[in-house]
C-alpha cells in the first residue's frame, strides 16, 4: 500500500497524541509527538535557569539552539518511543504542568520554530508517518495527503489532561490544569509565527463524545479513503 504522510492538529488534549499512536502501530508508521520536542526545548530553557518567575531570557535560548538534541526512541515494554534531551530519557519530565505553563512562549519564538520544524520535515521525508501538533498540516507538511484537525470542549480537555497528571502520580489541582489548557490554546492560535488554524483542507472531528475506539474507527476510515 502507497505510504502517505498525515497530519494530525489540534487544541491542547483533545487526544492528538493518542490517536496518531494507535495509527501509527496499525500502519506500521512513524509517530513523532512534535509537541514533545517544544517540550523538551523549554525543559532544557528551565534547567540553564533561562526561564525563573516568568522571567524568560529569549536571548539565551536562541544563542543555545545548538546545544540541543532531541531524540525519539522506541521503548518495547511501552509499546512507543520515548523523548531523549542531549542524551537524557526526559519523557516524564517534559509532561509535568511546570513545563506545560512555559512551552507556549517557548514555542512562539520563531528560531526555535525553524530549529524544529527543519528536524519534522527530515523525519518525515520518506512519508509514512504520523505527526502531530498544531502546525503540521500548515507549515510543516502543507502537502500532507491526509490532514485531521482535532477539537473538544476545554472542559473535557482539562479532564483529560488532570486524569492523564494524576495516573502519573502528579498532585495538580483541577482548576490549573484547565487554565493552562484554555491560556496555552490562546497562545498558541494567536501568536505570530504558525498560528494554530485549521488547515482549509483538513477533516474536523469534534471528539468530545466520541469513545477512543469511535474515534479510531472514524480516523481509519479516512485513511483507507485517501490511500
Ligand atoms: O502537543 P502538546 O500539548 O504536548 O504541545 C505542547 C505545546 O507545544 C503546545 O501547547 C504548543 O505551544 C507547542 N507546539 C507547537 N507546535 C507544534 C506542537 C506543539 O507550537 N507543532
């Protein structure tokens, strides 16, 4: 079967990631979880002490793009790839709510976005994959044969996100999870450089009520349509 490469964005939590995993191992795709590596750009930001009481040295960052290597590797016991920064496995720190409070002004900085997007469109050159983000289907891949474009309601985005933190044994309150939801997707959709918006020609699919195998079924089914 011909490989396509599909874009998947989308607001904060609206299971992005969760989709495009369950894809890619039917497929026998690639999955890159870009929002992993804005992740770990403002990981490495708060380690150097260049992000301290919302004060943010821009500066520093950008002079240090090139210290920065961010790696997927694929853990067999979890069934996906895990983040690796200069080395280090950093998926549980990357997903914490003291990164998810910063990664927005992080990623809105255009040098970072060019350092990133540079890497995106290499891993996904050869086509067969999955990506998702908020600017795939825009900027990194604008020829993606298939690009979906995923939304729900903020409140239950913000449940999902809360349910996600306290599995992981995270104590987060309610509330400031669903005020990092609603300020990261105001960030994210207004700021200057890739904007997140709606592909003209992606599929919306609100999934505020759909279970995950509905969801699924839905994805597949476009899939099959554009191969
Ligand atoms: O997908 P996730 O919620 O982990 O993304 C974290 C943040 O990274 C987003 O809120 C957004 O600011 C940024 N991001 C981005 N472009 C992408 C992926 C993520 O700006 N392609």
């Amino acid at each position: 079967m011909q490989k396509i490469t599909i874009a998947i964005d989308g607001f904060s939590s609206t299971g992005k990631s969760t989709v495009a995993k369950q894809l890619a191992k039917h497929l026998g795709y690639v999955y890159v979880d870009t929002g992993a590596m804005y992740r770990a750009v403002t990981l490495f930001t708060m380690q150097n002490g260049w992000i301290d009481n919302n004060q943010f040295d821009v500066v520093a960052l950008v002079s240090h793009l090139d210290a920065i290597t961010i790696n997927f590797q694929f853990n067999p016991k979890l069934g996906f790839a895990e983040v690796y920064l200069n080395g280090n496995n950093v998926e549980h720190q990357i997903r914490t709510l003291e990164v998810s409070s910063f990664v927005s002004k992080v990623a809105a900085i255009p040098e970072v976005r060019y350092q990133l997007v540079k890497q995106q469109q290499q891993m996904g050159k050869d086509k067969g994959v999955v990506m998702d983000g908020r600017d795939i289907g825009t900027v990194v891949f604008p020829y993606a044969e298939l690009k979906i474009f995923m939304t729900a309601s903020a409140d239950k985005r913000a449940k999902r996100r809360f349910d996600e933190l306290v599995s992981r044994g995270d104590e987060v309150d309610y509330e400031d999870v669903l005020r990092n939801v609603q300020e990261r997707d105001y960030i994210d959709s207004h700021r200057e450089d890739s904007p997140l918006v709606k592909a003209d020609d992606a599929i919306e699919i609100d999934n505020s009520d759909l279970t995950l195998k509905d969801q699924f079924d839905k994805v597949l089914d476009l899939v099959t349509k554009t191969v």
